[in-house]
C-alpha cells in the first residue's frame, strides 16, 4: 500500500511527452528564481516549518510561502513533520543538477587557477 506521498507523488506523475516536457519547463523556471532556488536548496537539510523561518532566511512572509507553495505544487519538496524537506523528485533534481553543476564549476575554477588563461 502506497503512504499518502507517494500517492500524491503518483498523480503527480505526467503522464504525455507533452505533460513531462511542461513540467521540466516550470520545473526550471521555479529554480530560475533566485528565492525559490535559495527555498529548495535549503530544503535540502530541512526547514523547520515555523513561522520564523521566513524571517531567519531574509524572505518576507508573503515571498517565502508564495515560493515554497510553488516547489510543493511541483511535488520538489514536501513538509514531513515539523520540515520542509526534498521529495524524492526534488532530491533527485537537487543532487543531479545543483550539486552536479557547482561540483563542475569547482573542477573547472581549479583548473583555471592551475592552468591560467588557457580556458577562457
């Protein structure tokens, strides 16, 4: 039997080419803004879901709930208990494309540093 997330998670699912290529779009265009990206990537270690938590992050209420409410209804993050945490969608995401790329940019930083010019 399938938990309540994982239902949710389920119908979620696109189900068209044209459904999975929309939700790759809004998917990026979420993560495109600089709040929502700033919400998913510390979802990644858990947001205390308590009504400071907008405030300790900077955000203003309306910003921060608008935001979070937008990676929910994507299924990237979910509230599990008293967190915000990744779906397994958003961890999939987080660790295939912002890990993945800021390990890229490190590489490539270290060698522009040990190799001058030449990559530019």
């Amino acid at each position: 039997m399938m938990s309540e997330e994982q239902q949710q998670q389920f119908e979620q699912v696109p189900q068209s080419q044209l459904e999975i290529k929309e939700r790759a779009r809004a998917i990026h265009l979420a993560l495109s803004n600089r709040d929502s990206f700033e919400i998913f990537c510390l979802a990644a270690y858990g947001i205390i879901a308590s009504t400071s938590s907008w405030r300790e992050q900077g955000f203003s209420k309306k910003r921060y709930y608008l935001r979070l409410k937008g990676l929910s209804d994507l299924g990237l993050v979910h509230k599990d208990g008293g967190k915000y945490k990744h779906s397994a969608l958003g961890r999939i995401v987080y660790e295939s494309q912002v890990k993945s790329l800021e390990s890229t940019l490190k590489e490539l930083a270290k060698d522009q540093n040990s190799h001058g010019d030449e990559f530019q």
